[in-house]
C-alpha cells in the first residue's frame, strides 16, 4: 500500500468524525458516544500514522529511528479496545459492571501499550524500516517481543469479537444485525492481517522469508478490516439516521402551510434556523395549530367531507383524499378570511369540527395537509 491507499481512508473517516462532532458534543457524558468518537479517532489516526510517508516524517521529526512503530502499534491496539468496549455497552448497558468490565478492558490495554513502549525503549533498531519493520527485526531482542506483543493482541481482540457479534446477531435483526455481521466480516480482515504478519515474522525465525505477507497481503487486509469495522460500529446508528431523515422530511412539508398561515396571521416565525431539529419542527407544528385555531370560524367541514369524496371517486387513496380535502378547505378557509378582513363581515360558521378533524391527525398528519396545500394549483377554487 502506498500513501494514498492510508490517507484515503483516514479523510473518510475524519469527514465521518466531523460530520458526528456536534452530536458527540452534545451527548458527551454518554458513554458509548464516547466509545464512538474514540473508535473514529483512533482509526482515522491509526491508517494516517501508519502511511510509510507519515512515518519518516515522525521518525525524523522526533529524532529517533523507528519511534513510529510503538506509536502505531500502540494507537492501533487502543482502537482494538474500544472496539470491545463499544461492544460491551450495546449488550449490557451501562450498569456498573460493566463498568467494571470496561476499566479492565482499558486496564489490559494500557499493559499492553506499556509493554510495547518498554521493549522498544530496550530494543536497538537503528535502520529506518517504512514497510517490513517487523520482519527485519524478527529477531532482534526486545524489537521482537514489541511486534509479538502488538500482534498477540492484535490477534486476541481479532478473534473474541468476531465470535461475540456472530453469536448475538443470531437473536437480533434490523440495523444492528446488519452492523454486527459487518463487524464479523471487518475483523476477520483485520485477524487475517494480524496472521498474516505472525506467519512472516515466525518464517523468519525458521531462517525463511515470506516478507511479502507482511508487506503485501497485511495491509490491504488491515485497511479493508479497519473500514468495515468501523462502518459495522455506526450501522447501528442508521436507526437514528432514519428517524432524523423523517423528521427532517416532516419539517419540510410543513413548510407551504406554515408559511402562508404566518403571513396571513402577521406573524414571525417562533425559532432559528440554527436550532436543533427537533426544536424546530415542535415549533412548527404548534405555529400551525395556533393559526389554525384563528382560521377555524371560516373552515367548513362540508366542504372537506365533499372534496375528500370526489378524490376517492377519482381513485385516490384515503389518506390522499383525505389530506387533499383538508388541505383545499384551509385554502378556502384563508380566501374567505382575506375576504372578510377588507369587508368587515364575520363568518357564520365556527368550523370548530372541521378543526377538531383536523387537528386530530398528529404531526405527519398536518404534514401531509401541507404538502398537498403546497401542490394546489392558483386556480383550485375555480374548480369546486
């Protein structure tokens, strides 16, 4: 792999963490968010430290030849680790055992990091290695035990949670069954790298070479390993994609309604547009029922009863006919009242029904009243 089979990836995955970085403000005292961000940094941190330019940048920016392969070793087993912790707080919460559960995971994993920095501080490696470090120090002391240490690891982790998320996707469905197969097919990429590099290291001891395991087939296994990983982790959250997805569909279609009833009540709009979403969209559910409430005198529910009619006689659906019913009732209903303001009369009627029929159908009611109102053609009354 070259440097922009590592850098490639890592820009995805910094837009993936940006993308995210005002939810993970706001839900930060949420664990498993942070678990989240933690995997994405790491990750991301992981394929741009590992790129061979990368690393003869930090070796000689620290002065120390070699310094990169603790660091990435290191980065790479801490996002191994929120990988498990991750996993342990979709299956088991937050309770204090897992609590527990998760400190030990971190515990074991700051051992390790510590190992892997005190061989190498042991460990002469005085030729710049970019590619095949770990092969042409296999038997080196201490640089070996460093590289036996990451791949122990590497391999442990690789095999415990592939074996954990097949076992639950079995009683699961949906989204989070899609992330944890993906999860089982990104580490057993990622495990493959991590054999692949322990086969090159353990043919050099036997006095063989087969480096290009290590420097040919590992890394294209350890970056397609490390995406799929990743995405399996944020597949789950495709649920909440989707629910914001209709909320922001909802919000939209509210929009011709909302608008005509502000201008005709005179009225400014309630929120920013730099609120969050759902804010919004509460806020313009309730400008619609309020302005409703000032339209009713002049809404008639004969009027809806009889265009819904003439829509299902047409072959529209119920729902269709119903929204399209409502929908040309309130512009009836804003004609009528533009009318009375220039002559002063006041309606006959309270229309307190036809409101109640409509007020009664909840958000993606309204919605969809307002998208067919925003589809009414100049000349509808005409029509009637």
């Amino acid at each position: 792999m070259s440097g922009p089979d590592y850098y490639v990836p890592a820009v995805a995955l910094g837009i993936a963490f940006v993308s995210k970085l005002p939810g993970f403000l706001r839900r930060w005292r949420d664990p498993m968010v942070r678990a989240v961000a933690g995997l994405l940094v790491m990750s991301g941190a992981g394929f741009a430290l590992a790129a061979p330019p990368t690393i003869a940048v930090v070796n000689r920016w620290v002065g120390v030849p070699n310094v990169s392969a603790p660091l990435v070793y290191a980065i790479l087993s801490v996002f191994n680790t929120f990988c498990i912790v991750l996993l342990v707080y979709w299956r088991e919460g937050y309770g204090e055992g897992v609590q527990r559960q998760v400190r030990r995971w971190f515990g074991a994993c700051g051992g390790v990091i510590l190992l892997l920095v005190g061989c190498f501080a042991l460990g002469e490696a005085p030729v710049e290695r970019l590619r095949d470090l770990d092969t042409h120090y296999a038997s080196t002391p201490w640089i070996r035990e460093m590289v036996v240490v990451y791949l122990t690891w590497h391999i442990v982790v690789g095999v415990v949670v592939p074996v954990m998320c097949w076992r639950w996707s079995r009683v699961v469905d949906g989204w989070l069954r899609a992330g944890l197969l993906t999860l089982v097919a990104g580490f057993t990429f990622s495990t493959s790298f991590g054999v692949a590099k322990a086969v090159a290291v353990i043919a050099r001891w036997a006095g063989g070479d087969l480096d290009f395991l290590s420097t040919d087939v590992a890394p294209p296994l350890a970056g397609l390993g490390a995406v799929l990983t990743t995405t399996g982790f944020l597949l789950p959250q495709g649920r909440r994609a989707a629910t914001a997805w209709e909320a922001w569909q909802t919000y939209r279609w509210m929009g011709p309604l909302w608008r005509r009833l502000r201008t005709l009540m005179g009225l400014p709009a309630t929120t920013t547009w730099w609120e969050p979403l759902g804010s919004r969209l509460f806020d313009r559910e309730t400008d619609i029922h309020d302005d409703l409430l000032a339209l009713a005198p002049y809404c008639d529910l004969r009027t809806m009863t009889a265009r819904r009619d003439r829509a299902l006689d047409d072959g529209a659906s119920p729902e269709d006919a119903w929204a399209l019913a409502a929908a040309t009732m309130i512009a009836l209903a804003i004609r009528a009242k533009e009318s009375a303001a220039g002559t002063g009369e006041e309606p006959q009627e309270t229309g307190t029904a036809a409101l109640g029929a409509l007020l009664g159908t909840g958000t993606r009611g309204i919605a969809r009243i307002s998208r067919q109102y925003g589809a009414l053609r100049p000349d509808f009354a005409a029509a009637q």
